[in-house]
C-alpha cells in the first residue's frame, strides 16, 4: 500500500510518500510497525492525538481496518479561516 506523509510528519520522516508491504490490520498496527523501524518514524508518530488519518482518501480513526485499502495518509488537523 502506499502510505503519504504531510506537513511536519513529512519533515520529520523525510519522505513524502513511500509503498509498504505490511501485515497490519489496523491503522494503530501499521502506526506501531512503523515506529519500530527506526527514530524518526518514532519522533513522527509519539503523539498520536496531533495527527489525523485518512484511508482511501476518507478521513478515519487509528482503528480502521486496513484490509483491501490501497492508500493511507498521516497528516496534521487543517485549521483554516
């Protein structure tokens, strides 16, 4: 699946987007698999609560099943006026 990163998950991480073979079945699964790669996938993802997520381009929660989804994205909550 391809997994995007936005804003300053993206800084932190240094990728923009990057393809993940994974066997995770929810968000909360792929978020720990990732944190274990190394330390800034950990800086990326230590608070959780500061990050949204979308599935399939569909705003979700962390405990989203990931079964048949092509796409998620971490990104910061959008504040806009």
């Amino acid at each position: 699946m391809d997994v995007l990163y936005f804003a300053w998950v993206r800084e932190r991480i240094g990728l923009a987007k990057e393809q993940i073979d994974t066997e995770a079945t929810t968000v909360m699964d792929l978020v720990r698999e990732l944190e274990a790669r190394e330390e800034r996938y950990a800086a990326a993802f230590a608070d959780i609560s500061a990050l949204r997520v979308a599935v399939d381009q569909e705003l979700t929660d962390f405990e989203a099943s990931l079964s048949g989804v092509r796409e998620v994205a971490f990104f910061p909550p959008m504040t806009g006026g």
